[in-house]
C-alpha cells in the first residue's frame, strides 16, 4: 500500500511539473512560431499555433532590413552587459568579502549603510542631473557601466551571506602561508563561489540585456543605442509608416502598407531573447545551490 501510494503521488507529482514547463515553453513556441506566420494569418483572427501558418520571413527581413544598424546595437549590448556585468560581480564580491569575515571590525556599520541605499533611491532627474552635468557620461558608452558599476546593496548582501559560510580555517591558512587579502579572495573565495557568482551573474546579465530606458534618457547618438531600444524604435516607425500608408494624407508608397506589423512584434521578441536563451543553459546547474545556500545561511 504504501508503495501504491508513494507511486500515485509521484505520477500526481510528475504530472504537475509537466504542465508547470508546458506553461512556460508553450508561449514561448507560439512567439516563434508567430514571427514566421504572415501577417494576413495573423490578423485574419485565426488565433496562434504551434506550427507557423502560411510560412514567411518578412518579419525577420523588415526588422534586418538594415544590417548594419542591428549589428551595431548588438555589439553596443553585448560591450555594456558583459562588461557592466563582470565589473558588478568583482566589485559587489570584493564588498562583500570583509563583511563576511569575523575580524572586520566594522562589518556591522557598513552593513547598515549598505542595506539603507536598498530602501531608498535619489530618482530619476538627481540621477540624470548627476550622470549628465558632473559625471559628463551622458551620451557616451560609460552611462552604460559605471552608474551600476557597484553590483547593488542586494548581491553584496548575498555574496556577504554566502561567503560566511565558508570555514575561515582556509583564510587563516593562507594567512599563515603569506597570503594577502586580494590573493585570499581571488585564489580562494572565487573559486568556492562559482555557484554564487554565476546566479548572480546571469541575473546581472539579464538585467542589463534587457535595460532600454538608459537609452531612452542618456543617449542621443544612434551608434550608442543598445538592442532593446532599437528593437523598440524600430516598432514605432514600422507603426507609423503603415498608419501614414493607410491615411488620406500623406504621398506615401502603397507597397509600406504591406510592411509586417504584428508577426514584426513576435520577430522582435525573438531577437531581443534568443541570445538569453542561449546562454541560459550554462548557467542554469548553479541556480538552485548559489541562491539557496545564499539565502538561508546566516
């Protein structure tokens, strides 16, 4: 009985997880599966499917119509997320490190100070007063990296927490062999918190892939837009171009009334997420143990 009953509630179990990814891959598979759907299909109101109806790339020529432009944006997100990202995990880590040690003897006051900034925020027009007129980064690729160049109070806190839980028997150990402080932590705490660092890394990573309001506010020059931003300026003008076409004024070519409108919204989504969803999966093994551990311990 009792192996009856272990096995219906790992079928139940089973059974719900299946559908927990089904709700989470199945959109997904729709979004995709609508950018390569014609335009007609999709606003005919057939409704989505998984199998893309009446195939076509114009979505993907439209939004490419302009190579350069896109490559360019690309560049500019990949430079700012993996710099800004690896620039915030070693300096949220090095904050981190004192405070996780015992013989730091002011550990407590600057916890205190550092989890007060994650209460408050000065606002947008400070910031932009500040970035703009005493900074004088607006406008230039560095608005990008060092606003968040610090990695935030909220992953110094759980690098703080993770790193308390190793020994500190390995630091006075490398203490006694001479070690330095920087030495300890990049020859010793790194290569402990790879769990820690990849979570928050990917999460960092995410975040500043997919930033387009530092765009919107900061830059001005077209070279400088990241993808997120193109992506979204590139909608607005495929909207306004098929309104203008399909108004009373305006000499404007009949051909732009055919421009792709909706199957271009799912297009872009797939453009600005496929490389996320690339590197999701290496990232993926070290979620549960670098949060968790980070989380519960002390």
């Amino acid at each position: 009985m009792k192996k009856r009953k272990k096995s219906a509630f790992d079928i139940v179990l089973h059974v719900f997880f299946i559908l927990m990814c089904a709700c989470f891959v199945i959109p997904l598979i729709l979004i995709v599966s609508a950018s390569f759907t014609s335009e007609s299909w999709l606003t005919s109101g057939n409704g989505f499917s998984l199998i893309p109806r009446e195939f076509t790339t114009s979505a993907y020529q439209t939004a490419f119509q302009n190579r350069a432009r896109m490559i360019r944006a690309y560049l500019v997100t990949f430079a700012q997320a993996g710099l800004g990202t690896l620039i915030a995990c070693v300096i949220a880590g090095m904050a981190a490190y004192p405070l996780s040690r015992s013989n730091f003897r002011f550990r407590k006051p600057v916890t205190v100070i550092i989890f007060f900034t994650m209460l408050f925020s000065a606002g947008m027009i400070p910031n932009y007063i500040v970035y703009s007129r005493y900074y004088g980064i607006s406008n230039t690729f560095w608005v990008y990296i060092l606003p968040g160049m610090a990695g935030g109070a909220w992953n110094t806190m759980v690098f703080r927490t993770f790193f308390k839980g190793l020994p500190e028997s390995l630091f006075e150990s490398a203490h006694l062999d001479g070690a330095r402080e920087l030495t300890v932590f990049f020859k010793i705490v790194v290569p402990l918190s790879t769990p820690v660092f990849a979570s928050l890394g990917f999460m960092t990573l995410v975040g500043k892939w997919n930033d387009y309001t530092t765009s919107m506010i900061y830059i001005r020059e077209e070279n400088l837009y990241t993808l997120q931003y193109l992506l979204q300026r590139l909608m607005e003008e495929a909207a306004f171009l098929r309104g203008l076409s399909q108004s009373a004024m305006g000499n404007v070519n009949l051909s732009i009334a055919d421009m792709p409108n909706e199957s271009l919204k799912f297009a872009m989504c797939v453009i600005a997420a496929g490389p996320m969803l690339v590197v999701f999966p290496f990232f993926q093994k070290y979620f549960s143990q670098g949060l968790t551990i980070g989380a519960v311990k002390g």
